[in-house]
C-alpha cells in the first residue's frame, strides 16, 4: 500500500512540475526571426550570412524562443516571413530580429537587401529593399520587448550602383548603416534594443571560417546564464574590437525599461565560479554594484567615441583593472604607432601625462578628487559645455544661461553637486565624475529641454500678431507691359490748373453761419451777424 501511495505522490508532483513549466512557458513567450543572405545574383556572394543565421537561429531556439528562420531570400522570400513574424510575435513578451547579409543607408534610412535586388534607379529603393523601419513596426505592442540585432555594415557594391543612378541633389548613400534612435520609439514600454555588428558608418569584417567575429563572440555571450543582454553586448564589443585590432567595434542603443536575459536569469546555484589567473583581467567590474559598472561603461564609451590617447589613459587611470582595461591599452598602442593619429592628439597626450604619472586609485567615485588638469583630460568641447550647463540648471542650480563659458557661477555650481554628493568640493570634474553626474541627470535635461521648447514656442505665438488684428492690403495690379511701354511713348498732358471763380458784377458776396451766397449790390446782406464783401 505504501508503495501505491508513494507512486501517486511522485505522479502528482510530476503533474506539479509540468504544470509549474508550462505557466512559465506561458508567462515567457519569446520568438525570433532569423534572416541570413549570402547567396547574392548581382552582388559577390558573402561568405558568412547563412552560417551566421544558422549559428543565431540554434542559440535562440536552445534559449527558448520559437525561431522563424529563412536562408538566402528573395525580396518575397523577406516579406513572407517578416509577415509570418508580426503575426507569430503579436502577443510575444520578447521578440527579437537577427539579420546577417547586405544593407546599406540612403539619405540617413536604412535598408536590408534580399538577393535578388538589383538596384540600379532609385525607385528600387522602395520596390527591391526592405527599410529597417518595418522591422520595428513589426515588433509586438505594449509590453513587449523588441531587439534588433544586424550584421548588415559589410562592404557593398549595390550601394555604388544605386549611388550611380542617383541624382546629385539625392546622392547621400553612406559607407555602413547610420545609427537608430530608439529613444521616442513608441514599441512596447518594454523597450527597443538595437545591435549593429560595428559603429554606425563603419563597415564590418568577414571572418575566415564559416562565421563573423561577430556573430561568434554573440553565440559566445548572449544566452549565457545570469548575463543580461546589455552586458553581453558591451562583452561582445570588446571581444570582437580586440580581435580585430580595434578596426570593428560593435555598437548598440537601447531604451529598455528592464534588464532583459536572453539565457537563464542566474546560472546554477551549484556551479562554481572559474578562478582568474592572478595576471588575467577579469571579465566583470571589479565592484559588484550595479551603478559602479554603468559609471565605469559610461567613461569607457566616451573614450571608445573620442578615440584618444587622453581619453583612454583616463580612463585607465580610473579603471586600472577594468573591464576595458586590456582593450583600452591596445587602442594606445595603436595610437601611437599611427604618426598621423599622434600627431592630432600631441596635445592631448602631453596633458594627460602628468595624470597617467599619478598613482592609480580605487574605482570609486566618492573618494575621488577633481582637479583643472582631471577636467582637461575629459576634452569637454563647446557643446559637451553647454549640455554640462544645461544639465546643471535642469537640476536646479542657479546659472545666468548656458553659454559654454565655465565662468564662476557654474564652477559654483559643480562644487555645490559635489559637495551634495559627498565627493571633494573641487569645483572641477573628474572622468567619473562626470559620467555619475550625466547618468543622474539624463531625465531631468529630457524635461528642461522640452519646457524651453515650449517656452520658445509661446512666445513666439504671443510676438505673432493675430489673423484678426492683420487687416488685409488690397492687392494692386500692375499694368500689362504692353501698356505701360504705350503710357511711357505718349504721356498724357498735365491737368490743368482750375482757374478761380470769377465774382458776377453787380453782385457782392454775403457770408453767414450757412455758408455764403451773393445779393444785388443794391442790397445789404438780410440778417445781422452775415459779412458784408
């Protein structure tokens, strides 16, 4: 009897454990649509595409996300299956869209091309290519989550074709894809993610074997477990800049209202974590808190856009063991291999000398000290000024206006948010610093520049004069040609002059409050209070 029982009991917490999944299953419904063109009839064939898609299309599908996958497409072919992902993804809680193959940007849109494209008018642009813009209509509504990965930035001899037939006034084809602002987009308040294989504007590599370094380092990093998909991202960056001696960097833009895990939100409770060699630089923030990382991502991203030997000894000198740390050191050699690059930033590079001399601190921001010589290593040009000043008033310290010029009241002002943010009153900014400073501040400067904007437009329709108060001129019409040219050949004679009114004689004139009239001379005017002439 007591086996039975015990078979039933381990049946019902089977049931259990099913039921359990499936909800989860329920509650996390993700799909992806995988695209990979290699196989191109007027263009060279690429040799990694449809390796890469198959690649993406096996990691997602062991992640969990239903895959809708097409290899070598035609133009029908793309439509098909981004139709069938708008309709599988509707109801999705994560949707996301890995394309591998050409695209290209035309006057600052982005296009993916299916292998059958030939594109040799302008009109093909809208008949022969899908606009990445669809992409994101196709996303599912509130609240999903939509990503958008492409490995589109290859070099491409459709966009110098379709560059010839342009005319001049159009011709605005540019090398890559150019970046998507994902910031207004209204898909889902889940958010947007937007990944491309390398920098907006930039063309991305082939790898050798059957896969790009791109794709390989997102295989390697994007479902690993407890990673979320920013981070593995950025690890992706790093990777594939390093292995490509920093001639691609990937790229990505998000607005994502919560982290989001492509693989397990945690690893294993069981699996021990790997030990570093003492010389390896690990691969995570040497803090664990979370801020501490974004503070240190952002120094990092603004030296990776500067791309200067300041800029990354700065960024060395905050972060001696960061995660950037080896691929910051490489970028400095490069630099200073390259004469031309050196040469540009001499200056820069003398000037952070002295900072690169100092020992390195701790990576934390509230010990650390701001100096005029810290505050020159950032390289703040006249608009990164007035933004710091925009940001400074969007707070609510007092500033006359936001000029550029860091004059008192605004080094008044940094002293008084360093001193509320228990760091050294200083009055100048270190490199962290002013990360930690723009990443409290990025909501409060949306506000302050929409209420300027607002501001300026009501004055504006108050110095407007009002359609009520405009009377409306009367419009003159000019003379045909043909008679002003017979005006100007016979002038009409001059009027002329009115000769005054003779008095009648025998008459004289009487004049009164009426008015005047004329009497007999014999006579006098009738009533008093009349002139007599």
């Amino acid at each position: 009897m007591r086996f039975w029982a015990a078979i039933v009991g381990l049946f019902f917490l089977a049931a259990a454990d099913l039921l359990q999944a499936g909800a989860l299953a329920a509650g996390n419904n993700r799909v992806a649509l995988v695209i990979g063109n290699s196989k191109y009839v007027y263009a060279p064939a690429l040799p990694n595409p449809a390796g890469d898609a198959r690649l993406m299309a096996e990691v997602l599908r062991k992640a969990g996300f239903n895959v809708i996958e097409g290899i070598d497409l035609d133009y029908a072919g793309m439509r098909d299956r981004l139709n069938r992902f708008a309709e599988a993804s509707y109801d999705a809680d994560t949707a996301l869209i890995y394309y591998a193959g050409h695209g290209m940007q035309v006057n600052g849109k982005n296009y993916l091309i299916p292998v059958d494209a030939e594109l040799t008018a302008p009109a093909h642009l809208k008949t022969r290519t899908i606009q990445i813009d669809e992409l994101l209509s196709a996303l599912p509504p509130d609240p999903a989550v939509g990503i958008v990965i492409l490995d589109a930035c290859r070099d491409n001899p459709l966009a110098r074709t379709l560059a010839a037939s342009l005319p001049k006034s159009r011709s605005a084809t540019a090398p890559g894809l150019a970046p998507i602002d994902v910031s207004g987009s209204e898909v889902g308040t889940g958010g947007v993610l937007i990944a491309f294989a390398t920098d907006p504007g930039s063309v991305s590599y082939d790898g050798n074997g059957a896969n790009s370094p791109y794709t390989m380092s997102l295989a390697r990093h994007l479902s690993e477990p407890g990673v979320e998909i920013q981070s593995a991202l950025t690890r992706v960056r790093g990777e594939v800049a390093a292995e490509t001696n920093g001639r691609q960097r990937p790229w990505h833009n998000a607005s994502l209202g919560r982290e989001v895990f492509i693989g397990p939100q945690s690893p294993p409770p069981d699996a021990a974590a790997p030990q570093l060699p003492a010389t390896e630089t690990p691969t995570e923030p040497p803090s664990s808190d979370a801020r501490g990382w974004e503070i240190e991502q952002r120094v990092w991203d603004e030296a990776s856009k500067r791309n200067t030997l300041a800029h990354y000894e700065a960024y060395l000198q905050q972060f001696p063991k960061g995660a950037f740390a080896d691929l910051a050191r490489l970028n400095i050699d490069q630099l200073k291999k390259a004469p031309t690059v050196v040469a540009k930033t001499e200056s820069d590079a003398s000037r952070s000398a002295t900072v690169a001399e100092r020992p390195a601190t701790a990576a934390d921001p509230e010990t650390d000290t701001g100096t005029e010589l810290t505050e020159s290593a950032i390289g703040l040009g006249r608009q990164e000024k007035i933004e710091l000043q925009e940001r400074l008033l969007a707070i609510g310290y007092d500033l006359d206006q936001a000029d550029g010029n860091l004059g008192l009241k605004t080094r008044r002002a940094i002293g008084r948010w360093q001193e509320e943010n228990r760091l050294p009153p200083t009055t100048f900014l270190t490199s962290k610093q002013y990360a930690r400073l723009k990443l409290d501040t990025d909501d409060a400067l949306k506000s302050y520049r929409a209420q300027r904007a607002s501001e300026a437009e009501a004055r504006k329709q108050e110095s407007a004069p009002s359609e009520a108060t405009q009377k409306p001129q009367p419009a003159v019409r000019e003379k045909p040609r043909r008679d002003q040219q017979r005006e100007a050949a016979n002038p009409r004679p001059a009027p002329k002059a009115a000769k005054p009114a003779q008095r009648k004689s025998g008459f004289h004139t009487c004049s009164g409050i009426d008015g005047t009239f004329e009497v007999p001379a014999s006579q006098r005017c009738p009533l008093s209070g009349y002139a007599h002439y």
